[in-house]
C-alpha cells in the first residue's frame, strides 16, 4: 500500500505520539473501514494519540499542512463516515480508555472517548448504577463514536438518545483548541449548551476525547415478554396501552414483523421459536421498576387486559435472566440476518406511527414493480417510531441500489432518512430530503467557522453548496 502522506509529516506524528501509535501499510489496510461493506482502510496513516493534549497536537500539525483527519472509534458506524483515503489521516481515539472515576453520589461516570461502550456498563453496574445507552455493537462501540453520532439503541424510550445521557465533553476544534465542558449537572442554564454542537456531528465539528456521562439507578425489576399481534393497528395501540398501564416503566417496545421472525426465529437455526404458530407481527416489552414482586404482577395484568381487549394474540413471558437473554437474542440477532439475505439493501428510518404502514406498503410496492424478486424484512424501535429496513433484491449493482434508496427516501414525505445511524458519506446525497434548504445552510455556516479549512471529516454529513 502506497501512501500519499509525506515521510516528514509521519515522522512529524511519531514525534507527537510515539513510533508504535502512527500505523501505515498493512497496518492500515488489515482494518475495516466499517459501514455496511466489509472494505478495508484506506487511510494513509492511522494515529493514535493517547489523550487530549496529543490529539491537539496532531490537529495543529494537520492544520498547518492542510491534511484531512477522519476521527474514528469502534468503526460500528454503518453510513461511511469512518472510510479514508490515502492523502488523509485517521485519527483513533482507541488508547483513550481510562474510566476516569464514578461518583455514585451525583450519579455520574467520567470517561475518556475510546472506552467501549459495554466497558462503560460494567463499572456503572459495579457500583449499583445503569448507564442505559444500549445497543447490539455495545462490545465494540466506543463512548467518543456514540457521541458523535448520537446513537440511540434499545433504551431510547424512556431513557433518551447519547445527548440525553452525556453532561460534559472535551473536544479538540480542527486547528488544535480544545475546549473542554466537563460538566457534572443535569442543570446547567449558562448560555449556548456547547456539548450539543458536538454530539451527532460526527466528527465534523470536533474530536470528543472526554466525557461525563449520566448515570441511573439501576431498576430493581425488570419484566420481559414476547409477543403477537394480529395487526399493525393492534401493535401501535398495544404500544399506549402498555405505556398507560405501566406509568412510565416502559423501557423498551421493539416491534418484529413477520418476514424478520419468520428467518431469524425458524430459518437461521440459532433460536428456539417461542410460538408455536406464526402472527403477522410481534413486539418485545420491556419495563423497569423499584419492587419486582408487584411490578411482576402488575406487567402480567397489563398482558391479561391486553390480550382480552385484542391487542395481541398471544404472549411468552420471561422469568429470569437467562428466558430474557433467549427472547432478545431473537431481536439482536441481525448476524444472522444479514447471512440469510445476501444481497440486500438496508435502511434506518424514522416517521409517525400513523404513516408506518402506509409507508412500507408503497415502498414495497414501487419496489416490486422494479425488482419482481424483492424480499421486504422490517423491524425497528416502534416506541421512538424508528424502522430499520431491508429490502433483498438479487441485484446489487450501484444502479439498482440508487433506485432503491429515491424510493425509500421520496416515500418518507416529512419522515427522517437517518433515525440514529447518522449520515456520513452514505447517507449525503439525500439529506434534503429531511432537512431544509436554511437548515443546511446553517450547517455549512457552522462547519465554516468551526474548521474554515474543512480538514475534520469533509464529505461527510454536511453538503457542500
């Protein structure tokens, strides 16, 4: 691999860094560049410095030579926006993983961004706490990457987005600066909230390198169900009726449709199916409480109501740690997915309730009209009315998988290209489709007085005019 760095520039790194932290060559290439495809990097060099002061460092170096730095973490994103070219650097913020210390008492971790994200669930559950960001790549994602593009997850509903959950960042600006909000309040009215200009910028803006993260009480119940429902109707009204019921214990309501349980419960051989004759769609509840006696009682009730008023039509309840596992598994499993369909091509979504079904009809529809073999799969986080979904057709040329997303996008009307894997290089071309023409434009002003030389993530998630 030829690279289009300088030597003095590399040597120029290693002296900010270290000789075993600027990785060039095979070094580079043997790593993935993440996103859907499994491509290798391309960077002319990855760096990695060890904590604030030399991530500084390297951005006034890179400024002053005008070369682009792609900052990367757990490379988990699936839209692009960690891929590098050879004339550009990534910077990885893999050796920044001190948790820093946990203040039980204010409910609050500090970390540094490259500490994985179920690293950062462990110490809190070490000292009776839940740090509740959640999400299948919780054993490679890094705190800084989920900054960065505000990821969401399974807990969304009742514990919010990464913003929700992080008080304090540092960051280090595209010419060196670093400014540093570790805040550790949840009140903190003093003017522009300057962390958020950070988070879900993906890199563009700044390099997180610290945070503080807020904490919860860890629920002392939690209760878990599968189950079957005879309609879409039913499930979305099931969803505010389990949410009036449980007063605000509803953590998660992760809806399956058919197509999805049908290849992960019963093709993909890897799960013992907890039904035993097949429903058009299927939901995972989740609550957590205080008291798992009564809350146990009171979330079996809610089922019984449930199911006589028809909102579902049958349900397997877990009983222990090991039964929840089980039926989660089935959710998560998206491994398998992706080995069942082969070719396909897939989509983070967000829209109202009321427009989901309608929706996924003409999109399959327009689809099938292209593509006669088209396979629609769905499923998603209906609580935050976010849908992931895949559309396996056996043609996986550029052509078609453009067809595909202007039918995807177009058919939104008002809905969100991207609910919570960001936009990066993939999602660029299309991001009119949900933000206004003002919207970008302060986008690009932002961006330009932040980094005027564009040497933090170009391409990526801000469209040029």
């Amino acid at each position: 691999m030829t690279t289009a760095l300088s030597e003095e520039f590399l040597e120029a790194l290693v002296t900010i860094v270290g000789p075993k932290h600027v990785l060039t060559g095979s070094a580079v290439s043997s790593r993935q560049a993440g996103g859907l495809k499994a491509t290798p990097l391309a960077a002319g060099a990855i760096v990695r410095p060890a904590n604030t002061e030399e991530t500084s460092a390297v951005m006034k170096l890179c400024s002053s030579r005008g070369v682009a730095v792609i900052p990367s973490g757990g490379n988990t994103g699936l839209v692009g926006g960690t891929q590098a070219a050879e004339e550009e650097v990534a910077l990885s913020v893999e050796r920044m993983r001190a948790i820093e210390s946990v203040d039980i008492s204010n409910r609050v971790m500090t970390v540094g961004s490259g500490v994985v994200l179920e690293q950062a669930q462990q110490a809190a559950a070490a000292e009776g706490l839940l740090f509740p960001v959640d999400l299948g790549a919780r054993g490679t994602a890094m705190i800084g990457g989920l900054i960065a593009t505000n990821a969401g997850g399974n807990g969304v509903l009742r514990y919010g987005m990464m913003r929700d959950n992080v008080l304090g960042i540092e960051a280090v600006l595209a010419d060196g600066t670093v400014i540093s909000d570790m805040n550790l309040m949840v009140k903190n009215n003093t003017g522009l909230d300057l962390k958020q200009v950070f988070v879900g910028s993906e890199g563009t803006l700044g390099i997180v390198t610290r945070a503080v993260l807020r904490l919860r009480p860890t629920p002392r119940s939690r209760n878990t169900a599968f189950v079957a429902c005879p309609s879409f109707g039913a499930m979305t009204k099931l969803l505010s009726f389990v949410e009036a019921e449980l007063g605000g214990g509803l953590s998660a309501y992760e809806a399956v449709w058919e197509e999805f349980y049908q290849l992960i419960a019963i093709e993909s051989g890897q799960h013992a199916p907890p039904f035993d004759a097949p429903h058009p769609f299927y939901v995972l509840v989740e609550a957590h409480g205080g008291h798992q006696r009564r809350d146990q009682e009171r979330f079996l009730e809610m089922l019984g109501q449930a199911e006589q008023i028809g909102l579902l039509s049958d349900a397997v309840v877990a009983y222990s740690q090991a039964d929840r596992d089980r039926l989660w598994a089935i959710r998560d499993d998206i491994p398998s997915l992706l080995r069942l369909l082969g070719t396909r091509f897939a989509y983070d979504v967000s829209l109202s309730l009321e427009e989901m079904e309608g929706y996924l009809a003409r999109v399959f529809e327009r689809t099938k009209l292209l593509f006669p073999d088209a396979r629609l799969v769905v499923f998603g986080h209906l609580g935050d009315g976010n849908l992931h979904v895949t559309l396996k057709i056996s043609d996986g040329s550029d052509a078609a998988k453009l067809a595909v997303d202007l039918i995807v996008y177009e058919e939104l009307r008002g809905g969100s290209i991207s609910a919570e894997h960001g936009i990066g290089i993939d999602k660029l071309p299309f991001l009119h489709f949900s933000r206004s023409p003002e919207e970008l434009a302060l986008m690009r002003a932002i961006k330009g007085a932040l980094d005027p030389k564009n040497i933090l993530s170009p391409g990526r998630v801000i469209p040029s005019e």
